[in-house]
C-alpha cells in the first residue's frame, strides 16, 4: 500500500489544514509554505505525477487549483497567484500535487528557488479557515 503523507492526510492518519476536499480532490496548507497562505492541490486518489493522472480527474483537480487561487487573493490580500506542479524532479512526495502560492508584486521571489517559511503556533488553523471561508467549504 502507498504511505506518501498525501494518502496519509486523505485518510485521517495525518492532521492537515484542508481547505477543501471532496471524494475527488484534497486541498491543504503546505506545512512549509513558501508563501504562508500556500496551498497543496492533490487527488484523493493515489497518482503519481501529472504523467500518470487519469483523464477524469483533470478537470477536478485544476479546477479546484482555480478556485484556490482565486480564494488566495480575497482571503489573504495576494495580488495573484504562482501555480505549479513538479513533475519526478524536484517532486519531493510522491503523489501528484498542485503548489498554489500567494503572490505580491515585491514579495522577493525570484526563478525557482522556493524559500520556505514557517506557521507560528496557531497560524495555520487560521490561515485554513480564511481560504476555507473564500472557497464556502467546511473543515473535513
């Protein structure tokens, strides 16, 4: 059985702030964020990489990514939204996910070098809750 976090956090096994989730996509506050505010984008379903993502859940996942994005700017103030998906390299768990990051013009991030931050204690539950009221879902 696979035991990447992701299909941990799908089945309870591991705490997450979800801001959404559905019998098809899970989104969740990276613990590392590069951006505080950014968001895991994956399917329920264990997939590798985009390689591997069936055809039916293309238009869930990204949609969902979408939808995120937009949420970003109203809940946090972001100016717009860096999206992106490592595919193998530099892909660090193994199941398929979207990074949605929040964006401001001045915010010091340049190329693909991801600085990572940390949530002070607390931090995050409330971060969740501000996307999760954007996006109209309730906590999973």
């Amino acid at each position: 059985m696979v035991t990447d976090i992701v299909c941990q956090i799908v089945r309870g096994e591991i705490e997450a702030a979800v801001v959404h989730r559905d019998e098809q996509v899970v989104a969740f506050l990276d613990h590392r964020p590069v951006f505080k505010g950014h968001v895991l984008v994956s399917p329920v379903p264990h997939v590798d990489t985009l390689l591997e993502l069936p055809a039916e859940l293309m238009v869930p996942l990204l949609s969902t990514a979408q939808r995120v994005a937009r949420a970003l700017g109203a809940a946090l103030g972001a100016q717009g939204t860096f999206v992106a998906v490592n595919n193998v390299v530099s892909q660090s768990v193994p199941h398929l996910h979207v990074h949605v990051v929040p964006r401001s013009k001045g915010d010091g991030l340049r190329g693909f070098f991801w600085p990572r931050q940390r949530y002070a204690d607390g931090e995050m539950a409330a971060y969740a809750e501000r996307v999760r009221e954007r996006l109209g879902d309730e906590p999973s």
